[in-house]
C-alpha cells in the first residue's frame, strides 16, 4: 500500500515537472521581443513582419510598442490583462516607462490598447478613439494589418506630438509671426513715405475763411447694462483619461467590442 502511494506520489510530481514548462511559456517573456501572439492569430512571417517594424521605431518614438493576442484572459477584463501584462514584464523604453501595448483578447471580444509613461500624453482619449476606428475594420479577420494599422497611427501620434493642445500652440505662433510680418511692411510703407517730398501743407486743408472751431458737450444722464447668460459645458477636453493597474502603475488606454 505504501509503495501505491509512493508511484501516486511520484506521478503528480512528474506530471508538474512536464508541465511547468508549458505553463511558463505562457507569460515568457523575451528580450527584443515584442509580439505576444498566444491565440495564433498572426502567421510566422507576419508575426516576424510585425516585430522587425516595432522594433525599427521605438528608438525614433522613445517608445516600446507591443502586440498581444489571447484567447484566455484568466477571468480579467481587457483593460486588466493588458496592463497586468505589460507590467510583469516590465515593459518599457530603457529606464522610462514608456509603451503602448494592443491587446486583441478573443475571449472578451475587445481590442484594447494600453498606455503608460509619455505615451499616455501622446496617446490622448480622442486619438485611442480615432485609432480604433482603424484599427477595428481588419479585427477579427486579418490580425496582420490590424497590428500594422495600430503601429502606423501610434508612431505617428507620438512622433507628431503631445496632444491637440499643441496644433493650438502651433496655430498662435503663425498668427503672430504673420502679425509681425504685416507690422514690418506697414513700418517699411511709411518710413519711405516720410522720406518723399511733402506736396501738400496746411493751407491744402483750409478754406479761404480760416479754421472754425465749433463746440459740442455730452451730459451724462444714466447708464444701461444688459446681462446675458454664458453656458458653460461640462465636457472636458482632448485629454487622457487614467487609472491604476493591479501593480499600482499609472496606465491610459482605450478598448472596443468586435
């Protein structure tokens, strides 16, 4: 009986010897690697494709940016396995925390692109929304222009700039640059204006009677004062909504239903 229990014994713990391995490819993480595809979504090559471009922009964007599949989010939502992902594997550019990570998550059918670092200034609500637009007309059915798409609208935000408050900024510097444009021409007109020869002098101007001065005075009898209603919204701007993953990290993001 004794020996029973000790082939029992000695089964369960090969059994968890085989296993390990496979349950620690699940969260394996590599270095340089930064397409996760665990529910098989993306062909070799495409996943090879996908990797070799993230891997060729990171440095201009100081941003790493990652590629997540899964079709077992372990009970958690979209948002959750995304952020807790990113975070167990300390993803990040060098010593910043800079990344974005898209996750397609076939199990809650949600595609959801998390933030952290920089890229959550860069990566406004607004722009999330306009990306998942994109984004959204290749997911489920092609994954490789999906992956594609997002990397093309998350590079190009980053490197373009922070948010909208910048296109504003942008704008305000034209209008005074093109301000003190028309003051210099306006400066340069009458300068040489002054330079010529003055055909004209008083007497040009006054009649043959001189000057009559005639006198007017304002009473001041009451004042009117009109009160109009300002409506003020309260929907806020082009910013970046945020919460806190279960590590305690500061994330933004974004997601969407398919």
């Amino acid at each position: 009986m004794r020996k029973i229990k000790y082939i029992l014994l000695l089964i369960i713990v090969m059994q968890a010897i085989v296993m390990s391995p496979v349950l620690a490819a699940k969260v394996h993480y590599e270095e340089g690697k930064r397409v996760y595809d665990y529910a098989d979504l993306l062909t070799n090559s495409e996943e090879e494709r996908l990797e070799e471009y993230a891997l060729s922009i990171e440095d201009e964007a100081e941003t790493e940016f990652y590629i997540l599949t899964t079709d077992d989010a372990e009970g958690k939502s979209a948002m959750e396995f995304a952020d807790d992902f990113g975070d167990e594997g300390n993803f990040g550019y060098g010593s910043s925390e800079n990344y974005v990570l898209m996750l397609i998550d076939m199990d809650n059918r949600e595609v959801w692109i998390s933030t952290t670092g920089d890229a959550i200034d860069y990566l406004t609500d607004s722009r999330i929304d306009d990306m998942l637009d994109e984004i959204m007309e290749y997911v489920p059915d092609d994954c490789y222009k999906a992956g594609e798409t997002y990397l093309d609208e998350a590079y190009d935000y980053i490197c373009y700039g922070e948010d909208d408050g910048d296109t504003v900024f942008g704008i305000v510097l034209m209008c005074l640059f093109g301000s003190a444009v028309v003051s210099g021409i306006v400066l340069l007109v009458m300068v040489s204006g002054a330079k010529t020869k003055m055909t004209v002098g008083s007497a040009t101007y006054m009649g043959a009677g001189g000057i009559t001065i005639n006198q007017r005075e304002d009473i001041y009898t009451h004042t009117t004062t009109t009160k109009h209603r300002i409506e003020s919204s309260s929907s806020g701007g082009g910013g970046s909504s945020t919460h806190r993953s279960s590590s305690g990290r500061r994330h933004g993001g974004g997601g969407r239903k398919f």
